[in-house]
C-alpha cells in the first residue's frame, strides 16, 4: 500500500474539532477497511500559527483516502501521493 497526504486549511479550528476529526477519519478508516477497502489512518500534522493540517493515510489508492474524508466530513484540499519516512522504532 502506498502512503497518502491529505492537507488541510482549517481557520478557527478547535483541538476539540480537530480530535473529532482525527477520531471520525480513523473509525472511517476501519469501517473501510472491514469492508474490504483497504485504508488506514497513520497520524496528522497541525500547525496552529498557520490553521495547516497534513493527515497521513496508507492505502491502496488514492481515491480511498478521498472517500474516507468525504464518508467522515472532514475538508480538504488535496491528496497527492507522499513519503513516510519516519525512522523505525
């Protein structure tokens, strides 16, 4: 599965709205993925000073992360194939 980038303009936003939507893109995610779609939410970026929020999902492709933030409602600006390159533990 390939590694996907979802960024996010969210002026005004919560830490409260942003755990909501962190919580409804990984539920997305499983109920998907128990549907045999498989997608899953790896973690997100949000820096406050500039309301940017980049999401990283794995998937098989990219129009599964687009469903997943459309299913869950949460807004974004684009999606584009992206590098995880987090060291391992």
């Amino acid at each position: 599965m390939a590694v996907y980038m979802v960024e996010r303009e969210l002026p005004g936003v919560t830490m409260d709205q942003l755990a909501a939507a962190q919580k409804a893109a990984i539920e997305t995610g499983q109920q998907f993925t128990s549907e045999g779609k498989n997608v899953r939410y790896i973690r997100t970026t949000f820096v406050p000073g500039e309301a940017h929020c980049m999401c990283l999902f794995e998937a098989d492709n990219a129009d599964l992360v687009r469903e997943v933030n459309e299913s869950a409602h949460i807004p974004f600006k684009r999606i584009v194939e992206a590098l995880d390159l987090t060291p391992p533990a």
